[in-house]
C-alpha cells in the first residue's frame, strides 16, 4: 500500500515485500525467533528488515504506529480464531444431535427444583444443547461481525498525515470494513473484545450446563449415564473412584471467562478517550479465553462420543409419582377445571400406577414435546448455520 | 388456540377471549389491580375470570405453567424494550452526528496516557460514539434476534400431553419462531438474559465513556466544553460549584448494568437442567438494566442538546509540541527513516512552531483521518441501521 | 458540640438540641414524613427546625457538609446492622451445632468431585458449617473494626475552616474512633464497602453451601434429610412435587452480595482523590445486602429446627466400596506400602465386604476425625466470638 | 509426626528425614527437577524418596491425600507472602509519610465532582493514602488470621483411620491452630482464598487510586507533580510524549485482583460439600494476585521516591472561587445562617479576592484539615501496626 500510495519507491516496496516474505518462510520453519532485545514482534521484524535491507528496512515503520499495529494483529488473531470456534461449534452439535437421535426414545425423569418433576427423555436432554448451541452459534456471528473491520492506519488514535490508503489494507488483510473514526478504535479497545467474551461465554454456558448435568447423572445417586474409563481419573487414596476430573475442569474454565470479561469491562471503566496503556492487559484475556473454549468443545465432543445411557436406572427413576401432571391433564381435557384435577390427584398421590414411561413420552406429539422433538429442523438449521 | 386445538368448547373459548378482553380494558383504565392475596399478575387474571365466568374461568391454565407464562411474559417485556431502545439509540446517534458536523473542523488536542498527544477535532471527538453507536445498534440487533423466539407451550420445562399449537401461540404474540425444546427454554433463563445485558452494556459502555469525557472536558483545567447551567447542580456548601451530577450518576448506572450481568451469569451456575427458583432472580436485573440504558439514552440526548464547544480554550491547548508526529512524518516522507526522523524532531522540541490547527487538521485526508471523517457514510449506514 | 465549640450560642444550641428530641419523639410515633420537597431525611430536619425555630433552625447545617452527613449515616447504619448480623450468626452457629451433637454419629457418605468417596457422618457435615460461621464471624469483626471510624466533620471532603471538635462528635455517636483525613474519607467510601460486602459474603458463602447441600441431600436420589413441609412449596401444575424454594431464592441471593460487592470495587474506578456522585449509587448495594444476610440469617435456622437426617437412607448409602481407603490404610499401617495397598484393594473391589457404619466413624479419632469432632472447643470458641 | 505416632518405625521415620532433608539441599542449589513424569512436586518428592530409600520412600504418602497436601503447601505460600506483603505495605506507608511532611504545606486545589471544590494541599493528598494503607494494614492481618490454620490431615476432606496428630504437624509447620473439621478445610477452599483476595484488593485499591491521581496531576492540564524521566515511557511515533506507563499497568493490573477475586468467589458456587476438581483453578488466582500486589507496592514506592510538586503550577490553581465557601463559614460563624450566607457569596463570587494559601490553609485546625493533619499520631499507628 505504501508503495501505491507513492509513500515509498517502487523499488524500496518490492525489497520490503520481499523481507517480509522470507520472514514468513522464517518463521515457518521456525528459523525467526524473538530475542529479549527486540520488546514484541513489530521491532523484531523492523529490526531483521533494517539488518538485512538496510535504509529501507527503517522505512517499514511508515504511516503506522505500535497501537494500531497491535490492535490489529489482535482482530485478526480473534477473527480466525471465532471462525475456527464455529466450525468446532458446529462439528460438536453435530455429534449431540447424533447422540439425541440415537437415544430419542430413552426416558429420563425430568427435573425442576432438583426434584423429579415430569417424564422425559435423553432425547429431549441432550437436543437442548443442540438448540443452545444454535443460538450460540449465532451469537459467534455476532462477535465475528463486530471484529471483522480493520484498525490499520488509526495510528495512535488520531490518524496520520500520509496519503495512506486504510480500505486497501483492509481488503489486504481481508477484513470486511475499515473501522472509520481512529478515536473509535482506540475506544473500542476492552470494548469488542469484552463482546467477543460475552459470545464465548454463551458457548461455554452451554458447555459447563453439559458438564455439571453429566457429573450428576453419572453419580452413583442417578447412574443415567456411563462414561468410558478412558475419560476417568482416579483418586491418590480411594482407590475405587472414578472421577469425571475433564468436566470438572471445564465447569471451573467457565469461570475463567466471565472473569475475563469482567476484567475487559473494568480495566477500561473511566478513562478518557485514546489509548491507555492499562488495554495493554487485554490481549491475555481475550487469546487465553479463546484457548479455553477451543479446549472445552473438543472435550465435550470427546464426552458425547464415549457416553452412553443406563436406560434400567433411567426407567427405574420414573416412579408413579412422575406422572401425576399427566392425569391432571387427562382429568382437565374431560373437562374439570385444572385447579381442581390438579387437588384431586394430589390426594391420591398413592394410587398413582406407573406407566409404560416409552409410550409416555411418545405420545405427547406437541412441538418440542418428547414425541415430537423436530430434530430434522434442528439439523437444518444446524447445517445452515 | 385451546379452542382451535378442540382443548375448550367454542363457547368457552369465546367467553374467555372476551373476559381477557375486559381485562385489558380495565388496565387501560386503571381499574385492575393486584392484590395481596393474587401473588402475581397470572393469578389475578385467573380469579378475575373465574369469579366472572365461574368453572370457565377456571380452564384457562391448561396446557401450560406458571414457568413458562412468566418466561413469555418476560420476553415479550425484553423484546418491546429493545426495540424502544434501539430506536433511542438511533434518535441519539443522529444528534451527535449532527454535533460532530456542527464542530466537524473546530480543533482539539488528542490524548494518549491522558497526555497530549496529536492534533484531532471536535468533529473526530463526537463521530467517535456516532461510530461506537452503530456497533452497538448491531448489537441490540443480535439481542433482539436470541430473545424473539416463543418459549409458551414448554410449560415446566418437558412440555405437556396436551396437543396444544405452538407455533399458533409464537404467531399471535409476535414472536419470529418456537424456542423448540422446552429444556432448552428454562435452561436459557440466565443465559439469554446475561446476553441481552451484554449488549446494553455495549450501549452503556459508550454512554458511560461520553459522560467521562465531558466531565473532565468541562472542567476547569480542560475548559473543552460548556455545558448549559439547566444540567448543572450546586453543591450544599461550595457556592461555586457547578457540577455535572447527570453524568456521573450516568457512569456509575453504567456499572449497574455490569454487576446485573455478573449476577445473571453466576445465578445459573451449576445447576442441572430445568427450572430453579433461583432463576426468579433475573427478572429484575433485566427490568433494571433496560429502564437504566433508557433513562441514559435520553439523558446524553439532551447533553449533546446543551452543550458546545470553547473555541478558545481549545485552540489554546494545541502547544507545538502536539505537531511534532507531523513533523516526523513530513521528513520521513521526504526519505529520512522514520526512526532518525523521530530522533531527529525529539532532540529540538523547543523549536516546534505553532501552526494554524484548523489547516492541519483539514489536511489529513485519509479516512477517518481530522479531514476525512466520512460522515456522509456514518449517516447512511445510521439511516439503514 | 458546636454549641461547645462556641460556634453556636448556649441558647441556639439548647433549643437545636430539643428541636431535634422532638423530631426523634415523632420519627418514633411514626408522624414525621419525608416530603417530595424535602429531597431527603438531611433536608426535611432541617426544614422543620427552621419552620419551629426560625432564624436558629437554619444553623444547623453549620460546619458540615451533605457529603460527610450522608457518609456517616451510612457508617451508623453499616455498625450496627454488623453488629446485629454478629449475634444472629452467633444464634445459628449454636442451633446448627445443636443439630451436630445431636446427630453426630448419624453415618453419611463423604463425597468428592460429587462421587461416594468416604465414610462420613450428620456430625462432621453440619459441624464444618459450625466452624465456616467461626470463622465469618471474625471477619465480620474485621468490617466492624473498620467501619467504625467517624468521617464527620470532613465535610465536602477537605475539612472546614471552623474549629469543631471532631473527637466529641465521633464519641457522642458511638464511634471508636476518628477517620481523620477528610480526603481518604471520601477515598474510603466504595472501598470500605466493598470490604464490609466482602465479609458479608463470606457469611453468605456458608448459608448457600449449606442452602445446596440440602437442596441435593433432599432430593429423591439421596433422601438424606428430611425437611418438614411447612418450608416447602408446591407446584402450580404437579401436584406430587415438595420444592426447597425458600433455600433456592437464598442460594440466589448470595450472587446478588457478589454483585453487589462487584459493583462497590467497579464504581470508583479511576475516580481522582475526592467525592463523585458515582458513589452515590453505594448506598443501595450496602443496605440491600445487610437485608438479605439477615434474611438469610433466619431462613437457615428455620431450616436446622425443621431438618432430620434419615438415617434409613444414609445408611444405606454407604455401601461396601465406600470402606476402600479404610482397608488401604489398615494394610500400609501393618508396613504395606501405601501405593501397594492402594493397587491390591483396587483390583479387589468387588471382594470388600460391609461394615458396621456407626463403628466405623466413631473408630476414626484424630482431631476433626468423625469419632473425634472436638464440638466442646467449638462451642467455646462460639462463646467467646 | 508419624514416627512418633508409631505409624513408622524410627528407623523409616529418620531415613525419611534425612532424604527430605537431601530434596531440600538439592532445592537450594537448584539441582532438584521436576520432571514431566513427575505430575506434581508432591509426586517427585515421593519418587526421588522410593528411588533412594526403597520400600521405605513409599511409606511417606502415608496418613494424608493430595488434597490436603496441596491446600497446605498454598495455605504456607499464601501466609508468607501476606507477611511479606504486609512488611512492603508498612515500607510504601512510611515513604508516602515522609512525602507527606516535607510538603506538608504546599497548597493545592481540592476537588469535588472533578471540579475545583475548597483548598487543600500535598500534606492532604498524600496523608490520606497514609490512612488508607494503615487501615489496609488491619485488613491483611484478617487475611493472615484466617489463612493460618492447618489443614494438613484433612486428607481427601473425611479425614484418615489413621492416629496421626494434626496439632503436632500444625505447630511443626508454624500454623496457630488447625483447621479442624476436614469438610469445612475443603469447602474453605475458594472462600478462603476470596476473602484473602478482597483484603489484598484494598491495598490494590489505594495504590490504583494513587496511579490515577499522578497520571492525572502530572498530565499538562494539572501539571501539579513532576514526575522524574526515569519513570516515564516515550512513544513510537511521537517523540515529546512522556507516558507514566509503569502507572496504567498498576491500575490495569489492580483489575486482575477483582477478576480474580470474581472467579474465587464464582467456582465453588453450588458444588456440594467436599473437594472437587473445579477448586483446582484457584491456586493460578491466588498466586497470581499475591505477585500483583508485591510489585506494585514496589512500583508505588519508587514513585513517590521520584515525584515532586510543582509548587508553582500548584498556587497558580487555586483562583479566588475556591476560597468561596471559606467566606461563607465566616460568614455563618458571625451569625448568618448558613444558606443565607452561603447565597450572598454564591451571588457575588466575582468578587472573592485572591487569598495567601499556605495561610489559609495553616489557619484550619480541627482534626484532619490542612493545618493538623495528625501525622505524628499516624506515624504512631504505622509504627504499632
């Protein structure tokens, strides 16, 4: 651009370009190391330009400056890394949705209040996570789009006096837009990036949601689901434990998002307009939370493909109990009001017989409901995701 | 719906659409009102039709639960209210557009570690948050999209054996699609709404940093800005004051809404699918923190209404020193590195020489840049947003 | 003390004084109200004191500042609210260990990562509460300690020129001592909160564990306890269903002190030295959590007089591989290896046979062991806390 | 303690010994590695035993677990580096005390709502942030107190069948008392470590809100203090720029304490009772914390050994308005009510005359104000605490 731009000679842009691609043929064999000299990235590549093109290697550092330069790198490590985020996103409903067809018909008491409440079934357990995940699957469009416009040329915070060419880079760098206003970039910084933490964090809601309920339901009180030994851990002193370590770990990793976006919230509370160097401290929350929900999805994908359900202790968990609001129902649609079916069948809670609980959950056909869970759609929906 | 799905007659459907249409005319009127013994609006719809219609009235809870008509209910709420706010939002952001084309050239100094930095305008300031504004709007957008899906029908969260029609109930009250899966819909709860929050807290975050900046723009040692004495208060002591309480009050609601989203996020946590009481706590964060962003919205309105620029202290605040990137720039264009330049204009600071700001700052002409701020684009893409 | 300080004469000060005895007289009768007019309490005093006394009644505002005002009523309420929270903590740390002695070789699994894990007891599950209380109730000596300094006569925020004397004031209100600088006791204010709510939290970190425990060891999978149904609540659509409502909403609860707290640290953030009407908004987060610990207070004392293990189930629970570490260790104390020991029981799980659960844990005898849960040092330190 | 128990022959008991001391010699000299096999240095420390002892070296894991190995070895980080912590906060105080003298009169302008309020001086300023340590002194011996207890022998959170003596092990490793109940040291877990976090979080809280107050004073707006140049950071492309980096990274950093503090608080939320894996995630927190605050009070230190008023700039600020309600308490000591007196200044501020200020603020007595800051008496309480 700067050569375009008739900032630099023809000559001096094609001998930077050039520098800068053998950079890359460095760096991908792992020839081009960071020394303690050289503070970031940005002087390391300046100062191998300046050592092997002399003057004109100096001349890189035109029309930039370290705040933009970082900001942008950071937007495009963020940008590939959502992307990447959605594909596993996707990949991991996938395999949920797999699982739900497969155990559509399972039953499973369903819960309220951490008491047993009503019949359901594996089916309807785990495609609520297919449809979470589709709409956290749209929240990471949301974050994409809001990362997705390019800082470059901002400089530090008020633009420069070159002739650059800002919508040049940014179609360079393929970014969809250029974000116009330099202040703004500055001020958006902590900003986008606590978004972007809020949409990570909807994913990883589902996932800690996924793994709090597969502790408990593969606890010997429930015994609804049996997890390979592969993904086990043991104990130092009791040796007949077998820990679901994995989830536990992800439960607390959750955490460490919201607290990442807390501190992208705060760390930027009250300053005036520009660039602080206290956002200096967002690039680790922001790259350390991505990690963590790369991890997170390729573990829950690991969990779905090696747990099965104990379908004896799902079935001997529907006790009569379970289906009282079902007569209630039964009683309001001949007719008596519901608060009254309602008081009839509490005092007779004794007389209640149990039921066949796959007949059960089969013949509520309402949408959503356990005989009508429209996984077809869902999987539409997560194709054209 | 209950008397299209052959649930009640069509005379008992008829006669409660119309005691439902009575209700309303009450409460347009006033003439409705909760009671103690009613423990909530649901309740006291149902006395009121059954002490008019006796065992009618009674039948109008089938097919559902309190969890889920308080859970609609709260959507419908969220859903009208972002709607509201976003288009405040919009009727804000074109007045500051109309601020920053108003004062497009008037010169100001830009800071970087609250220090001096570059020369910037008026017109750079205030396009700023017209910029940071139109993100935010898409993110009211996104917002909008998670919480306008219909959760009625998922009665306590495993549906009902009643055929009842959901997508007939979305239809009528508006909602774009079913929330399918009556799991997902309690397990939503805390997770959409800390979403919803997440995207006032974008809005907010831009307010908050408006109020920042024209509290310390305005006072003395800035003298940036003037701010009409009608949005001024004194202090109990100090007869000289003039303070500027409605931002500050402004910026610290700006935390109101953090702490409700941390709330949101945390109140969820570990707990097994389906509803918690927990769960009642998040009515009031959202309530809380859409009535918080309204107020504000208005608030800054009426700011940027009352507020103008000081010329002369402005001009004032743009010493030398600030135009000494240009000079950098100006000779590393002419070919010297831009290092030596730095160097070189670094050791003779003190013969830096004033220059017409207004020149400077129109001579900047790359987008975004002072003379380049593009707002014919920033307007188009407000009126399309 | 001002008429002390010869700031107001003996007369002013002697009819000031039974002005205010008479505002005290009808505040008690509950006949003195707080007007529209009258922003707020500070106002409406000295309103009727002019309109009683005339020209003296105005000179009450003499020497003080609404900001010191405020702030000490705060620290006045925050003191003794602490100080009633103490002695409410102090009552439910003897009725829950009541509840430990008396149950205090009931057997119960002991769970890690939520699995059976060792043998337990009723007696070591409550009486680890009794020591978190113990341990809450230094910490809220420690907020005491620290809100009980008086910022009266700070004024705005820089003192007065008028010589008051600001050691009386600080006795006459019952304060240890004097918070000198008038500048730290606008700094202090959010921060001494945040720590007051920190302390807070503590205690209400313990009431949720046990809020949870219960919660689960209710539930029909463990049926650990038994809680009478006059604190449970039912559903409005299943009639089998008995909720622990009243432990969810306080488990719901203790995030609101967390964000709460989270608000406090946030809202002075980046504020210069002095007072902002940000730390107007402080008020609400403090008095808001005080009700809800002593709220909380009360509930989980209700819960502990209305509780019962029972013992069918708890015995029940513990079955033969809950014993492994026992035998682990009686071979490593007989000079096995422990890591040996541990892989013999280990691949002989199925071979462990049942045991007598209450000998068991009344054989187990080290301090804090469940045959040795030293509850008489307990409840001593309880006496002297 | 296990030799002595009997649990080990003296023989085992002294090999043990000696080869713990060997591990500890070769820590000294760095010659003791840990070892990717090795998952932990609890692991190592038992492998290099086995190794150089045999079947003796396997007996050490006897009588505890890796949980309450680990809670112990962060239990004595965490004691002495608060001790620590609490020595360099005391050093910061006395530095800040001395600054406090030798400009105990300097005049300098008092701020309310960031505006110029009443005159006030550096003795002022700076002295309050002597309170605010002293009173953060009080808080980090709450957190000592409450993190010196013992935990070791709680084994996996139920104790052991063994008799070992868990007074003997609390005294050798210099706990004041044991943490009895062995639920309770694992439910500790978090909340302990929250509440240390919050007590470190005052100190961070005085220290950020000094880093504010210099980044504003020494900004060109103020230009109250002057910074030496060793502090200052240049910038990439603006050669005048003079950054007080080492400030905003202080202030950035004090929210990573908050966030940490958040996750503390967020990760045990509704686990039941015992460990679980999730606690894991707390000791990053804790340590990363305890870093934080140590070298901020570092940084603070050197500040205040590199700054300086300037005086100049200082007296230039304080303009006749200021001394506005001054007039007004002359006023109302004469016997004009307040509000009237407060009016009659507030009517006539152009014509307040400029006033000496080391004077005036000499002239102010009461406890606190400019002319009797009390520093003997703080230097008193810093000496005693």
């Amino acid at each position: 651009m700067l050569g375009k731009a008739g900032l630099l000679s023809s000559k001096e842009s094609k001998e930077l370009v050039k520098g800068l691609q053998e950079i890359e043929r460095l760096l991908e064999k792992g020839e081009f190391s960071l020394s303690r000299e050289n503070e970031d990235m940005h002087t390391a590549i300046e100062s191998y330009l300046t050592q092997s093109l002399g003057e004109t290697g100096k001349r890189i550092h035109l029309g930039r400056s370290r705040n933009d330069q970082v900001l942008t790198a950071l937007r495009l490590f963020t940008k590939d890394s959502l992307k990447q985020i959605k594909n596993e996103t996707k990949d991991l409903t996938f395999v949920i949705l797999y699982f739900a067809k497969k155990y559509e018909f399972a039953p499973m008491p369903g819960y309220t209040h951490t008491q047993r409440a009503m019949p359901s079934s594996i089916g309807q357990w785990s495609s609520a996570f297919v449809e979470s995940l589709l709409d956290d699957l749209m929240t990471l469009d949301s974050a994409i789009r809001l990362v997705d416009q390019s800082p470059l040329g901002s400089a530090a915070g008020y633009g420069t006096g070159l002739p650059i060419d800002r919508e040049m880079t940014a179609k360079l760098l393929g970014f969809s837009k250029v974000q116009v206003n330099p202040i703004y970039c500055q001020n958006s910084r902590g900003k986008i990036e606590s978004f972007v933490l809020a949409c990570l964090s909807q994913v990883m809601e589902t996932l800690a949601k996924i793994a709090n309920d597969t502790i408990w339901f593969s606890s010997k009180e429930f015994g609804f689901l049996e997890i390979d030994d592969s993904l086990t851990t043991g104990s130092s002193i009791m040796p007949q434990k077998k820990n679901l370590d994995i989830m536990e770990v992800l439960r607390a990793n959750s955490t460490t998002l919201q607290s990442n976006q807390f501190q992208l919230q705060t760390v930027s509370k009250n300053l005036i307009s520009g660039y602080h160097k206290d956002l200096k401290i967002t690039k680790q929350a922001v790259i350390n939370s991505l990690e963590i929900t790369q991890d997170s999805l390729q573990i829950v994908k690991l969990l779905f493909e090696n747990m099965k359900p104990n379908e004896e202790r799902l079935t001997a968990a529907l006790d009569p109990e379970i289906y009282a609001t079902d007569e209630v129902n039964k009683l309001a649609v001949q007719g008596t009001p519901f608060r009254e079916a309602y008081k009839q069948i509490g005092e007779n809670l004794s007389k209640l017989e149990n039921q066949d609980p796959v007949e059960n959950i089969k013949s509520k056909t309402h949408l959503g409901a356990t005989g009508n869970l429209d996984l077809k759609n869902l999987q539409n929906r997560l194709k054209n995701s």
